[in-house]
C-alpha cells in the first residue's frame, strides 16, 4: 500500500471516529464538510436550540500520538493558520490518536493571537510550528466545558477578535474617530491584546509597502499604530520595533515616527530594549538615530541637530535650511543627512 493512500486511509478512520465521538455528547452535532472548504468538520451547539454556535474543525489523525511530559505534539500546518485568519467562527485543530481513541484540540485564532505578541508567524516563510498541548486539554474534556465558551463567543478572546475586525472596519471606512476608541479598547481587553493587535496593524502596513505613506488607508493605519503606543508603550518589544521600523534592507519614515512616540512618551522602556545594537546589524541610520535619541533624551532633535555626534560609523552632516526639511520629514530628516564618520565633503559644495 502507498504512504498516500495509507494516510487517507488513517485520515478516514480518524474522521470518523472523532465526527462519532462528538455525536455521543448530548449537546453537540458534527456536520461533514468537503475538502474544497478548508476544512473537515463543522460542530454545532444544540443546548436547548440551535442557535449558530459553530465551531470549524481540521482534523489530523495519527497511529500514535507523541507524548512528553504530560503534552502531546501538535504540527501546525501553515494552511491552517492562513484560514483561521480570516474566519469569522473559531477554527480548532483536533489531534486524533487511533491508538488510544483520544483527541485534543487548539483554537487556532487563540494561538494566532498569542504568538502575534511578539512576532506574526504569517509575516515569515515558515512552512508549521510545533506545539505541545496539556494531554489533559481532550475533544471529551472540552465539549463540556471551553468549546461551550468558545462557540459562544465568551471570552477576552472573542472580544479582541471582534475588536480588530472592527479597527479594520473602521479604517478601511475611514472612521478616525472609531480606530481610536476600538484602539484603547483593545489594549484594555486583555493582557497580550495590545501586542497583538499592534502586530496585526503592522502586518497591513507591510502589505500596503511602499504605497501605505501618503494613501487615505496608510494614514489611518499609521494613527492606530501611535495611538497604540502612545496607550501602551509598555508592552512593545524588541521584535515588534524591528517589525514596525525595517521594510526590506531599508527603514519605514511612519515605523520611525512610531519609535519617535516610543522614545518620547516610555524612554525608561524604549532604552531598555538596547535598540541600538539590535539596529546596528540592521540598519546602521535607524542604529545612529536610537543612541541619539538615548544620549540627548530631553533634547529636541529638531531645534538641536546632533552635530558632532558619532555612531554605528556614521555622523549627521546638516543640509542647507535644515528647520525646512526637518519640518517638512520631522525626526527622520537626520537619516537623510548621515554620512560615513570619516567623510569630508567638499568646501565647496553644499549638501542638502
């Protein structure tokens, strides 16, 4: 018999044990649902009366389940995550082991919003993951109990899922006013929401590219990402700032000025995060503009250009009306006027 047809083989056998499993709770129904769909079973909860609380469900059936101290492991296919993004219902990934006839299960939304918290995994090229779940977290532990809640929407979870789709609502329609409230909400409504919702920002940002700047949608992302900053400045990390400030070999002007609101409002965090090393391999100007700012934290780079101030071998060489360009660019300006440290332009010659 070939792997291929073996597996399927596994695969229908899990399926099946695992649609009549579900069957055998009082309270829930499983539907079949076609490939084509994404998925491979919808769960419905019937308490007292139908009422749309669905859950969808991709399966993954093995021979035998791996264990390690008290988890089993799960792989995370790319595909899966890809889906649960942008699905309105709570997606789960159920394990099943024909073995033992047990199942466990992750909310995939749920763990996409937590790994969000630091860095979105669907911002890189990596094919799965690999998570280890409590073996006590089974398909039969949790139909009684969370896959209740989570079918329901009850839950921070649910909340800040909701909230984002509403933040993206209302930029994609223009509602300023809307992103702001909905903002501060996020940041409130659960411990990592901030991060994640920061993170699901940054991820527009980066599909608009070079276009996000100057474009109605671009502007109205960007005031989400300060605003997000300026309420809780505390919660970004390193990886967040690398995120938000490189495009590419080079640097974003609007991921700048959101460090800018970093440096300004949370300094005491901002330099604990040792930004200039973390840029100097990078992106050796963003680099020079973190230790300027932690080397003159009170200083107004605008009124006070860093004349004589060496860094990452680079130096600040002022342009002709350097107030005009510094208006027009804001703080950024000095990443356009930085020059090697042993450069010696021409007497003759302006720069600028």
């Amino acid at each position: 018999m070939s792997k291929r047809i073996f597996a399927q083989k596994i695969g229908a056998q899990g399926h099946k044990w695992l649609s009549s499993h579900i069957e055998e709770h009082p309270h829930w129904l499983s539907r079949e649902v076609g490939e084509d769909y994404g998925i491979d079973l919808e769960l419905e909860l019937d308490e007292e009366d139908l009422r749309g609380d669905l859950l969808k469900v991709q399966v993954k059936t093995v021979k035998k389940a791996k264990t390690r101290n008290g988890c089993v492991k799960f792989q995370i296919d790319r595909k899966y995550l890809q889906y649960a993004s942008t699905c309105r219902y709570p997606v789960l990934l159920i394990l099943v082991c024909l073995n033992t006839k047990q199942a466990w299960y992750i909310w995939l939304q749920q763990w996409l919003l937590v790994q969000r918290s630091q860095k979105d995994p669907l911002s890189t090229n990596q094919k799965s993951w690999t998570e280890w779940v409590s073996i006590n977290k089974t398909v039969e532990i949790g139909l009684s109990s969370e896959l209740k809640s989570i079918a329901k929407w009850e839950g921070e979870v649910q909340l800040v899922l909701a909230l984002l789709d509403t933040m993206r609502c209302a930029s994609a329609i223009g509602k300023l006013d809307v992103v702001r409230a909905v903002g501060e909400i996020v940041n409130a409504s659960a411990p990592y929401a901030g991060e994640a919702g920061l993170n699901a920002l940054i991820t527009q940002a980066l599909k608009l590219g070079n276009r996000m700047k100057g474009t109605h949608e671009g502007n109205m992302i960007a005031q989400q990402i300060y605003g997000i900053i300026r309420h809780a400045g505390l919660i970004i990390s390193k990886e967040i700032v690398i995120n938000l400030v490189m495009r590419g070999d080079s640097y974003s002007r609007v991921g700048l000025d959101a460090l800018g609101i970093l440096y300004d409002e949370y300094f005491n965090h901002a330099r604990s995060l040792q930004l200039p090393t973390v840029f100097k391999d990078l992106e050796p100007r963003v680099s020079y503009y973190c230790a300027l700012r932690e080397a003159s934290p009170k200083k107004s780079l605008i009124m006070q250009p860093p004349e004589g101030f060496r860094y990452a071998g680079l130096k600040y060489l002022p342009p002709d009306d350097p107030l005009n360009k510094f208006a027009n660019r804001g703080p950024s300006a000095i990443l356009d006027y930085l020059v090697p440290e042993n450069y010696e332009p021409n007497k003759a010659n302006s720069h600028g």
